[in-house]
C-alpha cells in the first residue's frame, strides 16, 4: 500500500507524463507543446517545494476500513443529513534544526489553523489547540527524514489528539502521513497562508487516499476508473462522487492536457478537490462521500469533543513599555499586558521600525509576560492578540512604539540636558530644519519603514532643507561617541 512521491522518482513521472500528453495530442501533433509542457513540468517540480508531493501511507486496517465504509454507501447503509459538530484537539510540533534554526512561523500557524477550521466547517469538524506548542530541535526530524519520523514521532507524540509536525528541510515531501503511527508532518513552505496542503493531509489522516489512486509514483493501476462510474467502487479511489483522475504530479488547473478512459472518453480531472495533486489554489473542497467517510473515521478515533472555546477574542491591553517610551534597555525587556478572559494563549510580535514583515520576535505565551532581548538604539513596535483554544482568527490590537537603548559599561546614564534639539518640529518640504546642541557624531534620518532619507556626520550645529518626502513620520538617529538618541520628526504636508 505504500505510495512513494519521491524526487527520485521524478524523472519517472515526467515519462509518464508525457505518455499521456503524447495520448492526447495524437489528434493534432503538437512536439513544440509537450517541450514546452516538459519545461513548465521540471521548472515547476525543481525550484518550488509547493509542487512536491506527499508521502501517504494508510496502514492495511484504515484500507480495510474505507473499504467497508465505501460497500455501505453504495449498500445505502451510511446515515445522511447534518451531524453536530465535532470538537478535534489538535496537538502542533514545531520543528527546528539542532540549533533551533527553521521553526514555523507563529503567525502562519494562526493563520493555517484559522483557515483549516474554515475547510473543514462542512466536514463538521472544529479544531482546537489541545495543548501549548511543543518546539523540538532534531536535524533529521526538521529534514522529514522518513526514519527520524518512523523512530522519534511516536515520543512526541500526544495520546488523543490529531498531532501535527511542522519541519523546515528536506526536499521530498510537502506532507507525509504514516497511518502506522499516525501524525501529520508539513514542510514549511507548503503551508503559506491559502496553501491546502494541511487539509490534503487531514483527509489521508481521516482515512482518505488520494483521487488519483493506484497511480501514485508514475504507475498505471490494472483496473482503470471509468468516467462513466461503471467501477467507481472498485477502481480509483473507490469514492463514486470524485472524478476518475490518473495525475500523480502536481498540475495547475485546468490540466494542460487530456486524459483518455478505457471506453476512449476524453476528459480533464476534477481540480477542486483536497485529495488531487492540482495546485492549491485549485482546492476547494472534499466529497460528501469523502465527508462521510471522515465522520465515520472520527467516529472510531472517539477523540472528539463536544465542545470547545472557539470565542474570537479581543486584543489585550499593553502595560510596557508605555508609547513612546525612549529609554527601554535592550535587554530582558519586560512586555506585559492584561489578561483576556478565556485566552488560550498570546502572541506577542516586536518589529523594528514595526515592519511587520520582518518582525524580531513572534511567539506564543501563555502568560500576559515575556522577557525579550532586542538590539539597542533602535525604534520599535510592538503588538499582542489573544487567541482562544478554538479561533486562532482574532486581530492584533494597534501597535506601540518604543525606543532602544544601551548603557555601556562604567558610563552613567544619558543626561537629558544634553539632548539634541531639533527645529520646527513638524517640519515641510523645502523649510529649513536646524539640529543644535551638538558635539560630534553621525545623524541619520529615517522613513517609518526604516528606509536611510538622509545621513551625516558633524561636530557643531547643523541646519539642512529638508527634501520633498511623502508627509508622514520620520525616524532621527543620533550616533555620538557614546550612546545614540532617536527623535522623531513629523513632516506635514505642503
Ligand atoms: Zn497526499
């Protein structure tokens, strides 16, 4: 039963796909298409993890099982009609490489779990954090190395809950999942906000295989589906509501060339389904028998709950450090909010010049307290949202800025007396702005993304007319033998 998406195997499947395009072309000889097909394929294979493929292995039983399930669907056995919601714990790894390098990012794991519930609200599963996430360094794990997986995940693993490991390396796998010890790893980069990879391997863990069945790793199945649903439950992957499909690489949507049935039928497969290998932006659901037969998994699992806190919480109240304090040391930096009644946890973002792009510190806290270390002389911003166990969904409350500072060993710290002054503040384009009570040293200034506008060295006063910048918020960093100040400047329109 085991079914290989290796990049060894990869050379293969460009073979096998070019059989097929080559099938269907032979009503209009088309060589320059299948090149151009083979070019997009290896590019699109080669340099982009997203069209890996995954490693599924159902074990003998969850076959065995699907195969009863199926019999009674086509025996009219299986109830039909809403279900209540089932409540699924959920326990998320997050791997990193022996020096703590690659973890999956806080922020796509609130997004990723956000939209999972989403995916699955007509499946009528709602998932919720069962625990704090568990981060574990482990080169091998962080690679997806199939041994590592097969040897460690039953250690991490928790009793009860559906256990998720995300892992930054290896270039194999977007997903695997082991029916043996069953758990779920997913390569960073496949599971970016909209990526669909995370319910793909939900489905192989509720016990779903792929539509594309018997194909898997370029090889061709003996029993055929046909497209008129004559062996839909013996053939494929025994679902009658999924279109035959016999694509085992990834393709975007439509799929560039045609498949032929064994009754000689021409058609394209079904892009809009998790279990294909069609884009992620193709996806959009699962089968109603597909649903049914997650039910009856989940059924059998008895994990789920009943209920579960799924209330979108609102952003916390910050305590520290105040807005616009300037004279926050850059070590151990004590952000503290308010606690918000029902939160799971808090996450906590810190970004220079508050890009949030590139944010310097983005973790989960249980508690309304973290230490940070940040660098000096620097302005930042930072945010906090709360999250309940169950709705990862909620908003950051607005951002505030600080200033960095360091007190160098054996000096006292800065007197404010001798303060830069800068003048008019606000400033426009074109005026004059005078910088006095200086010595020597270095001014820059800065836009609010924390782009260099303007920088120079002096001793003595400085007077200089200002450009014409976009009116907004600018950043001025003075770099004396010492220490650095940060002023800001605000610059109204013209
Ligand atoms: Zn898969």
């Amino acid at each position: 039963m085991q079914r290989k998406c290796i990049k060894a195997i990869l050379l293969k499947k460009l073979n096998h796909a070019l059989i097929y395009s080559q099938i269907s072309f032979m009503f209009e000889p088309m060589p320059k298409i299948i090149f151009i097909f083979l070019y997009v394929s290896c590019l699109s294979l080669l340099t982009q993890a997203q069209n890996l493929g995954c490693f599924t292995q159902l074990s003998a039983k969850q076959i065995e099982n699907l195969r009863n399930f199926q019999q009674k669907l086509s025996l009219g056995q299986v109830e039909l009609g809403k279900k209540s919601t089932q409540f699924v714990p959920i326990k998320i790894h997050i791997i990193g490489n022996s020096k703590g390098i690659g973890y999956y990012s806080i922020s796509n794991l609130m997004t990723a779990l956000c939209e999972i519930n989403e995916r699955f609200l007509p499946v009528g599963f709602h998932f919720y954090l069962a625990q704090t996430v568990n981060y574990i360094n482990d080169d091998a794990l962080n690679l997806g190395d199939l041994n590592a997986i097969y040897d460690r995940a039953l250690y991490y693993k928790m009793a009860g809950a559906v256990n998720v490991f995300f892992h930054d390396g290896g270039n194999q796998w977007c997903g695997v999942y082991i029916g043996g010890i069953d758990v779920v790893f997913i390569k960073n980069s496949c599971q970016a906000t909209l990526a669909t990879t995370f319910a793909h391997e939900l489905g192989h863990f509720f016990g779903l295989p792929h539509t594309f069945y018997g194909w898997e790793g370029g090889q061709t199945p003996s029993n055929i589906e046909k497209i008129d649903g004559s062996n839909c439950r013996t053939a494929g992957d025994g679902f009658c509501d999924t279109k035959a499909d016999y694509v085992s690489q990834r393709w975007n949507c439509p799929l560039f060339w045609n498949l032929i049935d064994p009754n000689g039928v021409v058609f394209k497969p079904d892009s809009s389904l998790y279990m294909n290998y069609a884009s992620d932006n193709c996806h959009s659901r699962f089968s109603q028998e597909q649903i049914l037969t997650m039910q009856n998994d989940m059924l059998q699992r008895g994990i789920a709950k009943t209920s579960a806190s799924t209330a979108l919480l609102a952003a916390p109240n910050k305590v520290f450090p105040a807005p616009s304090d300037s004279g926050i040391i850059s070590t151990n930096i004590p952000f503290t909010w308010r606690s918000v009644p029902g939160a799971f946890a808090y996450q906590l973002q810190v970004a220079r010049f508050g890009d949030w792009n590139y944010v310097n510190h983005n973790q989960l806290y249980s508690d309304t307290f973290a230490q940070v270390n940040l660098f000096g002389n620097w302005p930042y911003a930072w945010r906090v949202k709360a999250i309940s166990s169950g709705n990862t969904c909620s908003s950051f409350g607005s951002a505030d800025t600080f200033f960095t500072r360091e007190i160098p060993a054996g000096l006292a710290p800065i007197s404010l007396l001798a303060e830069p002054k800068v003048f008019p503040n606000p400033v426009k384009s074109g005026q004059t702005l005078y910088l006095q009570n200086l010595k020597a040293g270095k001014v820059n200034i800065y836009d609010a993304k924390g782009v260099l506008k303007w920088g120079q060295s002096f001793e003595g006063n400085l007077s200089f007319e200002v450009p014409y910048w976009p009116a907004g918020i600018y950043i001025i960093k003075w770099e004396l033998p010492n220490h650095s100040y940060f002023q800001r400047l605000l610059l109204s329109e013209n």
